[in-house]
C-alpha cells in the first residue's frame, strides 16, 4: 500500500509543471555557454529574478549587479547546485566587469511604484538609471539582447535606444520592454473566468505596459470561451490593473515584485532558446515596430539568433479590441516621446 502510494506521488509529481521547471532547471545536459547580467540584482525584483535565472540552466556564467548589496546576493545564489557561475558587482566602479562578455542583460533596476504612484511618476528617477547603464552597455556589451524591465517601459525603450543611436550601437532587434507580465497576467485571470488549466492558456497582449495601453486580445485566446461582454470588459480592465491590484494589497510595502522576476525570466528564457538556434520561439514584448504608425510597439514576436526575427501581425480584433487600439495610441504615443526627449537632453 505504502509503496503503491509512493509511485501514485511520483506520479503526480512527473506530471507537474513544477517538477517539469525543477528538472529542467537542474539538467546536466549540454548548452552553449551564455552570460546573462542583472542590473539591479538587489532589489526587490531583482533580486528572486537573479535566483530563477541561476535556476536556468541555459545559464553558463550569472552576473549580478547593483549599487550596493550585490556581494550578498551572489554569495547566497552561488551556493545553488545548477551550472551557472556566479560572480557579482557592487557601484559603478565595477559595472564594467559585470558588462563585458554579456549575451543578455536584464534590467530591474529602479525605485517600485508606492501606493498612489502611477507609472509615470516613476519617470524622472528611473529614466536617469536607465540612461546610465544603458551607456554603460553601448560601451562594454554593445551586442548583448537587452531585456527593459525598469518602469514605465513605454518610455525607457525608447530612452535605451536613443542612448544606444547616439552611441552609434542601436540593433532595434536586439532591444525588448518585458510585458509578459501583463501576458502572465491575461492568462491566469481567464483561465480563472473560463474555468480552464492555466497551463494550455494562450493570450496576446499588445499595445504598451501601463494602464490602458495594456491590450489583452481575449478574441485570440487558446482555448476559446464563451465569455460575455461584459466578462471580457472585466477581464480587460482587471489586465490593465493589475500592477496596482498588487500595490495596493501590499498596503504600501511594495509592487508586483515576485510576479515580475518570474515572468522576467520567463522573457530571458526564450531570448536565450533564440540565441541558442530553436525553432519558432514566440513572446509578446514592446519593440521597435511598423505594425502601427507608432515607432514602438508591443505584439508577438519571434526570437531567435539575432534577436528579432520577425514582429507578427496583430490579427484580426474584435470591435471592443479596435477601440481599445485607437484609445490606446495617443497615450503611448506621449510616453515614447516623452523617453526621447529626456534622452535627448543634455
């Protein structure tokens, strides 16, 4: 009986998505090597973003960065039995070695939104970090993927490529806004409303990564429900609020901290397939496009050894869907003029 219980577990344990990801993570099998740098690895997305990338084992060489705190947080990940070496570096002194010989970098780094905050608030003190390190990566990793994740993303991509122009190394396929967490998001909340595994969900999200320029394509979704309406308007404006649904359930203590390292790494796990020659990686990102008259915008995108392989098509939307489009532009359009004009300035 005991035994036949102890197979049962096993069982169920080789049938989870869990076990799936902890296998993986501690694979011996064999993949080239890539260096992933977090900048910003000290903070609160930072932070668990670093542990799940010394997880993956797509991860040969793990450099954490920040302006203080660093030492600590590698010493911690470092004693993880999974391949990756772990080195880390604290103040600007030392971002340089965390740089150099990076395949991706992935970027926290900045203050968390507070109760009250919109994303735009977090403007003036992000963009100016965001400005600096990307400086920094034009001079010492000119051709690593670059993974946005400092807020407000509509405004920082455009920031990080301005500064990258006028440093005469810019790849509009080598720059990404990490919106999966707006994805992470869609998914879970209408696998809940349509009473369906989470697992198999699939979601579009396009558009930006704030407020109602978050645009969850419910028509698209994989499998389809016979929603209402007035669900998917629910669904839609649940999307779009997501961040400060956590905000304020965190009463002021902190953001969509955890939420954010996972699908930050869910983002740099496919960056990495790409650049690793797998076939027909999809994501969702906020990239330089022509899919619209915008210069950046969110939809999916293929990855592979360059990056950017292909920016897809939106496909055909509902009316909700195109209105949803239209509101959205003028906004994002505000915001990636407003990152190029702090770029700009002296």
């Amino acid at each position: 009986m005991k035994a036949a219980m102890l197979r049962s577990i096993r069982a169920s344990c080789r049938a989870s998505s869990t076990s799936h990801f902890l296998r993986r993570a501690f694979s011996s099998e064999s993949h080239p090597e890539r260096k992933v740098a977090v900048l910003g690895a000290a903070g609160g997305i930072g932070q668990p973003l670093a542990l799940l990338m010394k997880l993956n084992p797509l991860v040969s060489r793990l450099a954490v960065y920040d302006i203080a705190g660093t030492p600590g947080v590698a010493a911690d990940i470092s004693h993880i039995n999974t391949r990756s070496e772990v080195s880390g570096y604290a103040g600007e002194e030392q971002l340089r070695h965390a740089l150099e010989g990076a395949d991706i970098v992935i970027i926290p780094a900045g203050v968390p939104r507070k109760p009250g905050m919109t994303r735009d608030d977090l403007f003036n003190i992000n963009a100016g970090i965001v400005k600096s390190l990307c400086t920094a990566i034009a001079k010492y990793c000119p051709n690593a993927l670059v993974n946005m994740i400092s807020n407000p993303v509509n405004s920082t991509v455009p920031i990080a490529a301005e500064i990258f122009k006028k440093a005469g190394t810019y790849d509009e396929k080598r720059l990404f806004g990490v919106t999966t967490l707006d994805v992470v998001r869609a998914r879970t909340f209408y696998a809940g409303k349509a009473n369906v595994p989470v697992e198999g969900v699939i979601v579009p999200v396009v558009g930006g990564h704030a407020g109602i320029t978050i645009l969850p394509l419910f028509s698209q979704a994989t499998p389809q429900a016979n929603l209402s309406d007035e669900q998917i308007i629910a669904l839609t404006k649940r999307t779009q609020d997501g961040g400060t649904e956590v905000v304020e359930a965190k009463a002021g203590k902190g953001s969509a901290t955890l939420s954010m390292a996972y699908a930050g790494a869910i983002f740099a796990d496919a960056c990495l397939k790409g650049l690793n020659g797998v076939p027909d990686v999809v994501e969702c990102s906020y990239v330089q496009s022509s899919i619209t008259e915008l210069p950046f915008f969110a939809s999916k995108v293929r990855l592979g050894k360059n990056g950017v392989e292909e920016v897809l098509e939106l496909g055909n939307l509902s009316d909700f869907e195109k209105q949803g489009l239209e509101n959205l532009k003028p906004e994002l359009k505000a915001s990636i003029e407003k990152g190029i004009k702090f770029a700009n300035q002296s």
